[in-house]
C-alpha cells in the first residue's frame, strides 16, 4: 500500500495575498477555486505533484455548519485570528484498501468524502478525501485520492509548476519518537535513526515520504522548535525547499519556509 506527499495545507486568510508574497521570493502560486459546499477557497502552489494549499474562507457562516471535513472545521477555528500551517495530505490511489486497514486496527474513519472544486477556467476537478478520528496530540493526515490519474495531473500544471523538490516538512511535536512510531507503523513509511538538528535545538525522527519526507523535531534546548511548542503548540512549523542557488528563510503567514 503506498502513500505519497500531497499537499500541505497552509491556512490564511487571504490566498490572493501568499501567491503576491510567494512571487516575492520567486515562486510561482495561483489560485485554485472554490469549495463551494464549504465556504472555503484556495490558491496552490506546485512543486511536481506536491504543493502548498493556501486556504481561506469566502463564507463564515457555510464553513461553519460544516462538520464531516475536519479541515474545514479546524480553519473555522483557526481563522482570522491564526493563520499557520494546519495539516498534511496523503495521496493514495486505493482508498477502499487504506479503508480496510484502519478499520481492521481498529481506527475509525470519516469518509470517503466526495470532493470538488471549480477552476477559473470553468474546469470541474472532483477527488475523495478520508479522516482519521483519532484522539491525538497532532491531527493526522487526511488521505486523497484524486479523480484524475498522475500524468493528467502533471501536464495540468505544467506551466505554474516549481521546478524545485519539497525537501522535508518538520512537525514541532513533544516526543519525536512516539510520534514518528505511530505515523510509522499507521501509514506504513519508512523510520530513520534519530539526530540532532543543531540549528533547530532539536532531537528529530524522519519518516521518508515520495515527494516530502517528514521530519518530528523535539526540542533539547531553547530554539526555534522549543518556541513553536510554547507558543503554538504542537503541529507542522517548518517547510524545507530544496534549492542550491540561494540561501533563504522566511515567515510567512504564520509558517516558516526555508530554501536549502
């Protein structure tokens, strides 16, 4: 059973504004269309088949009488006030047989939920999504499975892709092991040996994942990681691009990106 990086969803409150900031920093960003059974909309930013969703809400009050969509429950809560990233996505193209395998370890699940937005361009984009219901100090990813195949979805966004690779996505969790165990042993990926970050002041765990690995970091001294947590919480704090011609970090709508 192979899961991929989908996407990470980063919520803010106005997507026009990440794709004029991300052009700032010579990445390209577009918007995506609109949910309209949920109040929310977005715009993406690719990298291949991975991407950023900058997601923001055009109606409150439909947003909020949403409660089968986890995410859309946690931007509601989130939103004006904490934009920052929320949560990860997996891809699948089997989602009947992930079904199958949390609920034979007993994990309940909400879905698959039948999903759709519309492009500017009128195009009709339709995927299934599913959520884990598992009391946890971190939400779990959601799983997707789009409608359309791979190389369709390549060619689609062929001229608002980045021609750089998602490096590795860093989640500021208390216990790096525990955590990195369970999405381990849940999602079935690969476990490396702990090290430490120096920079970050953290002991981190990844989990190798195509298209964005993922690396849990907790803090041994006061650091970057240590204020996450303080300050946040736990959760997804440090996206890693891979880039060899420049060095750059920046804080953007209450994420971190950094080129590497």
């Amino acid at each position: 059973m192979k899961l991929s990086f989908d996407h990470l969803v980063h919520i803010v409150n106005r997507p026009e504004e990440a794709i004029e900031d991300f052009a700032t920093i010579g990445l390209k960003a577009m918007l995506g269309g609109r949910h309209e059974d949920w109040g929310t909309y977005n715009a993406l930013c690719y990298f291949g088949l991975s991407y950023i969703e900058f997601l923001g809400v055009f109606d409150r009050k439909k947003a909020e009488r949403v409660i089968e969509n986890d995410l859309v429950v946690q931007t509601t809560a989130l939103l004006p006030e904490k934009e920052r990233f929320a949560r990860i996505a997996l891809r699948t193209n089997n989602m009947r047989e992930l079904v199958h395998s949390f609920h034979k370890k007993g994990i309940e699940t909400v879905g698959p939920i039948k999903a759709e937005r519309k492009r500017a361009d009128g195009t009709l984009i339709q995927w299934e999504m599913l959520f884990i219901r598992d009391e946890y100090s971190i939400p779990f990813p959601f799983i997707i499975q789009w409608q359309e195949n791979d190389e369709i979805r390549k060619k689609s966004i062929e001229a608002n892709n980045n021609a750089l690779p998602l490096k590795e996505l860093i989640f500021a969790v208390n216990n790096h092991v525990e955590v990195a165990t369970k999405w381990s042993e849940l999602f079935h990926l690969t476990k490396q040996d702990t090290y430490k970050d120096k920079k970050l002041k953290a002991n981190c765990t990844q989990l190798q994942l195509e298209g964005c690995n993922i690396v849990f970091a907790s803090p041994y001294a006061q650091g970057e990681i240590a204020r996450v947590i303080e300050t946040k919480g736990e959760g997804p704090c440090l996206l890693r691009i891979s880039n060899s011609n420049i060095v750059l970090e920046k804080e953007m709508f209450g994420g971190h990106y950094q080129f590497v």
